[in-house]
C-alpha cells in the first residue's frame, strides 16, 4: 500500500525563463499561475495555484519532484518508511512550506539522485482557468502526470520506489538486452513515475514529464502550435501499447522533454498484470515513422 496520491508538483531550474514563456503559454497552452519568485514562471493546469514551476539560474535541472499525500498522518508514515530505509529526510520550515503551496513538506533525495518532496494540504485557486486551447488537463485523483527520472542506481532505486514508497509495478520497456525501463502507479494512471537507467549528472536531471489533456483535438492544436513556434519534435503523434496514450513529445528549453498526450488508460488492479513487458521493438507510437526511444534517452543525447 502507498500513501503517495499522485504527482503533485514540479519544480525546475531554467536559464531560459523568457523562451519556456513563449513554449508553455503559446506552444502547449497552459494557463499563467503566481508564485513567491517574481522572476519565475508558474504554470497552472487546474485549480491549484500552479503544477509545474519554473525558477531563473544558470543551468537547467530540476529542484523538486513534488509527491502529494492525503494529510498529515499519510506524510508522517512517508517520512517514517524512508528514515527506516537510511534515508536523511528533512522537514521544511514553515516558510518554505508556504512557498511551495503546501502546508507541510518533507524532503529527501531518492538512489538516483533526484530531489523528492512529499507534501499534503495544497494551496487552491478557485478563479476560473483559462488555457490557450481551451483544454482541460487530466488531473484531480490522477494528479498533474507523469515523470520518468533517470539514475544510475537502477535496481537500488526501483526498489526504493516500490519497497519503501510504495509503487505499484505497471509493466516495464526493454530497450536493449536485459535494460528495461520500470513503470511504477499510485492510482488509475497506468503510471505516475518511470524509473529509466542512465547517468544522472543533476543537469536536467528529468527524461520527461508527461501532461495529459482531454480531447484529441487539443493534442493537435498544441503539436502544430510547437512547431510554429520552432520547438523540436522527439517523437511525433502516435499511441502508446502500454498505457494506450496518443501523444507527441517536444523538447522543452533546457534539454529534456514533454509528453503531451489524450486517452490515456486507467489501470483497474484487480486486473493488471503487473509482469507485462513491451517489447523495445514495439514500444507505442505506432502511426509514426519517428524514432520511438527517442523520448527515453539521457537527456542530451
């Protein structure tokens, strides 16, 4: 059992600030949030004040994967699996709570280096949401999306995800001899987090961040809205075999990707076989002629 909830947050470092403007509000229609920084730039996709954050500095990496839980009790159970598992957590002031629209927020970095944040009690914005297209994100019980985070530490981190956080196992992509991507859930979403094996040098530190819309229509617009704004497509539209998605992905300023997708399906457990594996030939994007490990690779490369 997980007390995890769903992708609550993302948190991101940028040196480009003015062109992820122009690529988050023109290209992928997110609507325009507020937060502490005066300089950043925050991204709503729902009635929270923001999902995705972006702060200025001189290189691209991510500060925070922000994971939500029901209350305190929940947090309280978090923060004691990973203490028992020799993990150093941290409890953020007050202060830095508030910053981050949460009430109470621990912190800790995972095997593979990325920056974890657990937090409950967020912070609502109830005036009306007003994307570019029209869209409406697939969020609430599912929260913001999904992440596929780099390490490593394989095996130390997959089983740090599933053994003391509590992700369920949701399949898994071979993508060359025995190397599989581990997809791992915490809801209906056929996966919330996607642990992929390759260095991690902090700089971004993310493979990508998908975000998911209601029609197919919405998936369109944006694909032909990035192109005119001169972003790069890693893999044009087509469906997942896994997780059914119709997606596209596009390089974000800073080096790593969005998935931006529709359809996706909800996982019953009562009936997923968690062993499923997709085979690195045969992975999704099955209408398109593009390179379809494009989107799994290290950033960078």
């Amino acid at each position: 059992m997980t007390h995890i909830r769903g992708l609550g947050y993302l948190k991101v470092q940028t040196q480009h600030i003015e062109r992820w403007r122009e690529f988050a509000l023109e290209g992928l229609g997110f609507a325009e949030g507020d937060g502490p920084d005066p300089d950043g730039l925050y991204l709503r996709m729902d009635e929270r004040r923001s999902r995705l954050r972006l702060v200025p500095g001189d290189t691209d990496k991510v500060l925070a994967v922000g994971w939500e839980v029901r209350d305190q009790y929940a947090l309280a159970a978090v923060r004691e699996a990973v203490e028992k598992s020799g993990t150093a957590v941290t409890a953020l002031p007050a202060k830095e709570a508030a910053e981050r629209d949460a009430e109470e927020v621990i912190a800790f970095t995972d095997p593979g280096g990325t920056p974890v944040e657990v937090f409950f009690g967020p912070v609502l914005d109830h005036s009306p949401l007003r994307t570019r297209f029209a869209q409406k994100f697939v969020t609430g019980a599912m929260g913001m999306g999904h992440v596929v985070l780099p390490t490593p530490n394989f095996a130390e981190t997959a089983a740090f995800y599933n053994e003391v956080l509590g992700f369920l196992p949701r399949g898994a992509m071979k993508v060359g001899g025995p190397v599989r991507i581990r997809f791992m859930g915490v809801n209906q979403r056929h996966h919330s987090a996607a642990i992929c094996p390759a260095p991690h040098d902090g700089a971004p530190g993310l493979v990508h961040l998908m975000v998911e819309v209601d029609t197919l229509d919405a998936v369109g617009i944006a694909l032909d809205a990035v192109k005119e704004h001169g972003f790069s497509i890693s893999s044009t539209l087509g469906r997942h075999t896994n997780d059914k998605m119709v997606s596209f992905y596009v390089r974000a300023p800073g080096g790593w990707d969005i998935e931006y997708g529709c359809e996706g399906m909800l996982v019953d457990e009562a009936h997923y076989t968690a062993e499923e594996i997709t085979k690195d030939s045969y992975w999704g994007h099955d209408w398109s002629g593009s390179e379809p490990l494009a989107a799994f690779a290290p950033p960078g490369k």
